[in-house]
C-alpha cells in the first residue's frame, strides 16, 4: 500500500509535469452537442466512473469519495477542457496554473481529515475545485488566491455553484491570521520551506497538508499535526506542484 501510493504519487507528478507551462485551456473543440440535460447526465455519469476506476481503491474515506461523486468538476475547468474534466489529470486553468489531478485532491482531503463544523484554510484556489470538495465536507472554508483573475472567477463559480466560501486575494504565505486558529490546512501550491505563519495558525489537534521542495523537481507531501503545541510532521509521498509565489500580496 505504501509503495502503491508512492507509485501513485510520482505518476500524478508526470502528469503534472507534462502540462504545457502557460495552457490557457483551448486546446480542444467544443463537447459534442446534446440537450443539456443529456449532457449533464453524460458528465455525472464520467465523474462516477472516474471516482470507481481511479480512485475509490486508493482512498477509503467515504465521505471524500462522496465529494469527489458530488462536486461537478467539469464546472471549474475551462470550456475547452470540459471533455477532459473527467479524466484523473491535471489540466491548465489559464496563468500558467492547473486543476490538480482528482486523486492528488482526494488523497490530501483525506489526509486532512475534516470533520463537520471544523474550519479550514486552503493556500491556492485555483480553480476553486479543491475549495468546493472542502465545503463538502464542513461549513467554514477560507481560501487564499494570490492571482486576482483566479481569485475572481472562483468567486463566480462557487456563487454559480452555491457554495459559500470565503475567497482572498493575497500572498498566502502569510495565513489568514483574522481567521485563524485554523483545523486544517491545506496548501495546492510548493513553497520550498514549510511557512511558520501557517504552522502558528494550526489549531491544538490541527492538521496541515503541504508539498515542500524544489520548483521544477519532485516534492514531498507532508501532514504536519499539532499536538500539545509540538508539530508531528509525516512524510507522505513524492508529488510535484507548481511552485508556492512570493510578493504579490
Ligand atoms: N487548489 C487548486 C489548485 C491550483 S494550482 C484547484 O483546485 O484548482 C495552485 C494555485 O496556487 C494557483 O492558482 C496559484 O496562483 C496559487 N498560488 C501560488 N502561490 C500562491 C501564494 N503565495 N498565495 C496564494 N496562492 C498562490
């Protein structure tokens, strides 16, 4: 099992590799047309399939899987990429950014181990995929952006979507300390060290997911746990992300 997810980890990190750098998701046409409720039931039926095939084997906690079945992913990737919304891949969201794979997200969801009413910080929206599986999962979910256009269009999403999530645009390094002490954390872009600001936000018993290494290399996932004031720090499996930017706050 160890050395499955470690397999497993390091094959979501090619994929992320290979994405082009600057992919603003109009590689491929249009899906084909249908009624739109075909269409949906088509889409929903390739979710489920995606979460049978690709990750139900491997992650265990049926609430994530129930997420992963829930949330309509199609609706936070671009146009052009709604025919791959289902495929267990990254794919480019604009501004040199990605969606990360569907199993990357379920594996640090469970890894982060909400539970109802807990709060949560997520450093990189993104898309806002990520976002909208936490607030499956409990109420309060606080998420940091540091591109504005990015940050934007979450928001617009997430209303389209009825989640309410709290969106900021800043440098996330710096947690969101107005909000903070925080149950989980969870961080969707490398830093090349692990930020202090966010350990100090963690909760007595919080959890904090973070990739921590290099740009352009391999990271380390790590789960890093407060328990009595002292960090427990797990080294989870090898992943590569986009790299965690400074200075833009
Ligand atoms: N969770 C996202 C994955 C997005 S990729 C999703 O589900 O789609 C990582 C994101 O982190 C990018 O959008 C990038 O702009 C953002 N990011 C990078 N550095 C950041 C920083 N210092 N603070 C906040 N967001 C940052």
């Amino acid at each position: 099992m160890e050395f499955r997810s470690r397999l497993v980890g390091a094959l979501s990190a090619l994929v992320l590799l290979s994405l082009p750098a600057c992919g603003n998701g109009t590689a491929t046409g249009p899906v084909q047309p249908a009624e739109p409720g075909q269409e949906d039931e088509q889409l929903r039926s390739d979710r489920l399939e995606m979460v049978e095939r690709s990750i139900a084997g491997l992650i265990r906690d049926e609430r994530v899987l129930q997420a992963m079945r829930d949330v309509p992913r199609h609706r936070f990737v671009p146009e052009g990429q709604i025919g791959r919304a289902y495929d267990n891949r990254a794919l480019p969201i604009g501004f040199g950014q990605t969606i990360s794979q569907p199993y990357v997200v379920a594996l640090m969801t469970e890894l982060l181990d909400l539970q109802p009413g807990e709060r949560v910080l997520e450093i990189g929206t993104g898309s806002g995929y990520q976002g909208a599986i936490l607030a499956e999962l409990t109420d309060e979910v606080y998420s940091i952006e540091i591109i504005p256009e990015l940050a934007e269009q979450a928001e617009s999403t997430f209303s389209e979507l009825g989640y309410d999530i709290a969106v900021r645009q800043a440098d996330g390094y710096f947690g969101w300390p107005e909000h903070q002490p925080f149950d989980g954390i969870i961080v969707t872009a490398a830093p090349d060290h692990m930020p202090q600001p966010l350990i100090q936000q963690l909760a007595e018993g919080g959890r904090m997911v973070i990739p921590v290494g290099p740009t352009g290399s391999y990271q380390t996932l790590w789960r890093v746990t407060k328990r009595n004031g002292e960090i427990v720090s797990e080294n989870i499996t090898d992943v590569i992300f986009v790299p965690l930017v400074r200075g833009r706050a």
